[in-house]
C-alpha cells in the first residue's frame, strides 16, 4: 500500500484501523510494519479529526422541520382504493383473455376451408390459396381420380 492510500483511507474512513474496510485492513497492517512512524503521523491526523467531529453536537431537526416532513410524505391509499384499483385490473385482464379467446374463435372459423370451398373456387378462374386438413385433400384427390 502506498502512503497516498493509506492516507486517503485514513481520510475516509478515520484514525481506528478496525472501521476500514475488510479487505484494506491486512494491507494497512503491512503499511503500519514497513513505515509505523509515516502511518502514526497519518493516524494521529485522522484520530484528531475523528476526536474534533466526536465532540461536535448532533444536528436536531426542527419541530416544524419534521412536521413539513411528514406532510409532505405520500400517504397509503385507502382499503377502497386498493380493492378499486385490484378490481379494474382483474377486470382488465378479464377482458383481454376473453378477446383473445373471440379473436381465436373468429380465426378458426375463417380459416376453415370445406371441399366445396375449392371446388368453386377452381371454377372461377381466381388464384385462391386454401388451407385445408389432410382428410380433406385427400377426399379432394380421390374425387379428382375416379
């Protein structure tokens, strides 16, 4: 560990070794071996500055600062509004299951093709593109063979 980051530590985190973090403390420990007077100086720094901001009173909020606070905080809503708000979205989903089961239906009964359906078709002289099960194309081929 350089001084520079031991030093930037010791800013960081004050003049008590055991308040870094985890992983800095095994490299500050060989920092404080290799050049212990350079890191008392840089401890004795910090611990005077922690002893300064120790003795500091704690800043207090306001009465009315607390008051403006907790005013201004967003309240829950109310049991009706939770109930209306779950409500418009189970009927929300409701809704669009049952669209898409009528827009299944409406898909499957226009795709459905009958026998007959080609056999008009052939005589109008239209390119038609059909889909149709192989039961019915096969009924279609056996018709055209016999």
């Amino acid at each position: 560990m350089t001084p520079e980051r031991f030093a930037g530590l010791a800013d960081a985190y004050g003049g008590d070794v055991a308040r870094w973090p985890a992983p800095e403390r095994d490299a500050a420990a060989a920092f404080m071996t290799d050049a212990p007077a350079r890191a008392a100086a840089i401890l004795a720094e910090a611990s005077a500055l922690d002893a300064w901001l120790d003795a500091a009173p704690a800043p207090q909020a306001s009465a009315a600062m607390v008051g403006a606070i907790l005013a201004a905080a967003p309240r829950r809503p109310s049991l009706w509004r939770r109930w209306a708000f779950a409500a418009g979205a189970g009927a929300g989903l409701a809704a669009a299951c049952a669209a898409g089961v009528l827009a299944g239906v409406q898909l499957g009964a226009a795709a459905t093709v009958t026998k007959s359906d080609i056999v008009s078709a052939e005589g109008g002289g239209d390119a038609v593109l059909a889909v149709v099960s192989d039961e019915d194309f096969n009924l279609f081929l056996d018709e055209e063979a016999g």
